[in-house]
C-alpha cells in the first residue's frame, strides 16, 4: 500500500508544492487547508489530492480531522507540518492577538498534529515527521519576535521528539526556508523585500516552493531513516548554520 502523507496548509504555497511532490512519488496525499474553500478546490480539481479543511491551531479538530483521513485513506505515516502564518509588527506595539495567534498557528498545532498521530506510528514502527520551520526561527527577524519564537520552538520540539522515537522506525526533522517566492513572502512591504531582504541572499533571488518540496520529499523517503533531529537550510545561503 502507498504510504498516507498529510501536509498541513498543503493547498497553498509552500504545502501546495509540497503536496504535489509526495504524490507524484506515489504517496497517498491528504493536504489540510484552514478557510481558503476555492483555492482548495481549484488545488483539488487539478491535482487530485485530497483536501479536508480545519483549523491546526485547534487540538479537537485535529483529532476528529486526522480520524477521517485515517478512515478514508489510512492511518499517516508521513506527516508534514507546514501551516503557517505571519502578523508582523514591532514587538514594542504588537497585540496579543499577533503573540498568541502565531504562537497557536505556528508552534502548537505541531502538538496538536503530532499528539494524535504518534502513538499509531510508534506501534507500527514507521513514521517520518517533517516540520517546516524557517530561516527565521534560526536567526530571528525584526517585527517577527511572534513567529521567530514559534519557529525556534519548532526546531526544539523536532529534536527531542526525534529523540523519543528513533528507537521505534520514526524520523522527525525540520527544514528551515529562507525566503521563498509566496504569498506570504511577497506581502512584506516592496521596499523593505528589495532593499533589505534581496541583498542578503548571496544566489540573488527568492526561493521556489518546489526548492523546499524536494527537501520533504527526501526526507520523507524510506531510505532516510539515519537522518533524524536534522535541521535542513534552504535559503540561498543567506546564514550557514
Ligand atoms: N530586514 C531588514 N530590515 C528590515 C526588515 C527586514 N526583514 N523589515 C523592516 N526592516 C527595516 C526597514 O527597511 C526600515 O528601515 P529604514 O528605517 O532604514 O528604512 C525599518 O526596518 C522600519 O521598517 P518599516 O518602515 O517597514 O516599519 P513599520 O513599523 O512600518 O513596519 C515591519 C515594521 C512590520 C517589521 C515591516 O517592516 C515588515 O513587515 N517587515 C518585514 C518583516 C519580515 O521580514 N517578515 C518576514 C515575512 S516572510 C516569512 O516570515 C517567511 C519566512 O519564514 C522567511
């Protein structure tokens, strides 16, 4: 049986091309998507992949959304965790929505998405975890403190849950996008992507969601399971670390 991928935020961006490499190596994709009802369904009508709709940030609804796919499909055996979002803003005038919004979307939906799914892939010894955190994460950004936090914790999260599992067939890694050519990259203020961002990607341009697709996709892969607590740049060279 084809291995049974779900890609958080999978029809959009990042998770869109993502979604679309797993299967073109003949996995069974579910991709979630949080409150984009007609990109979905364009996704859906040209790829084939299935979609279902929830919120991540909401641990009930990860549970009972996983539990379908799992009657549906199967039960997961890749899991990629890509939903993200960004509400930048200066530190010293962000609200708490801006904090806590992030912080929920970005950071605690891997506990509500991993939660539910680990103890199934601890007891059928096989599961590969790919969290996608970001450059962000790595080096901090100004008018980030909300997802440079959420991000770094990603990178925790994916070593001691490497740690917890290696013993049982399970990979859990993370790659960390530096600047990709998104939705969300390209709503960054013009001025601030060209005259502050751009200079600092040594291949002088932006990222394609197909450059971070590939790395889910060998991580993903059967043969991957020495690589475990890796975290995995993509961002042009932009910080080598
Ligand atoms: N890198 C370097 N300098 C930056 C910067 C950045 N990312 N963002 C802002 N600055 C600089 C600006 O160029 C400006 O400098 P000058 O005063 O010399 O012109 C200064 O900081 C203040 O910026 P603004 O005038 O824009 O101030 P603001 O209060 O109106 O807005 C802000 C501040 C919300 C931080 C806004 O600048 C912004 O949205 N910046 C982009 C932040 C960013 O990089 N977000 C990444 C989004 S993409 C993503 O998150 C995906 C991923 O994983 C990589």
């Amino acid at each position: 049986m084809a291995r049974v991928a779900v890609v958080t935020g999978g029809t959009r961006g990042i998770g869109a091309a993502v979604s679309k490499a797993l299967k073109a190596e003949g996995r069974q994709v579910a991709a979630t998507y949080h409150s984009n009802d007609e990109a979905a369904a364009k996704f859906k009508a040209e790829t084939g992949v299935h979609v279902y709709k929830w919120n991540v940030a909401d641990y009930n609804e990860c549970v009972s959304g996983l539990g379908k796919i799992a009657a549906d499909i199967g039960p997961v055996d890749i899991l990629v965790n890509n939903a993200g979002i960004t509400k930048d803003g200066m530190f010293h005038k962000m609200t708490p929505d801006q904090w806590y919004g992030v912080i929920n979307t970005n950071l605690n939906s891997l506990f509500n998405m991993c939660r539910p799914v680990i103890e199934g892939m601890r007891e059928r010894g096989f599961g590969r975890i790919i969290n996608i955190s970001s450059i962000n994460g790595q080096k901090g950004q100004m008018g980030q403190a909300n997802y440079s936090a959420a991000k770094a914790g990603d990178l925790g999260f994916t070593k001691a849950l490497a740690q917890e599992n290696a013993n049982k067939g399970i990979t859990v890694n993370a790659i960390c996008p530096g600047y990709i050519a998104t939705e969300m990259v390209l709503a960054v203020p013009k001025d601030v992507l060209e005259k502050a961002i751009l200079p600092q990607i040594p291949v002088r341009r932006l990222g394609q969601p197909e450059e971070v697709a590939r790395c889910v996709v060998f991580l993903a892969s059967d043969d991957s399971g020495f690589i475990t607590g890796a975290t995995l740049s993509a961002n042009g060279g932009q910080i080598m670390v």
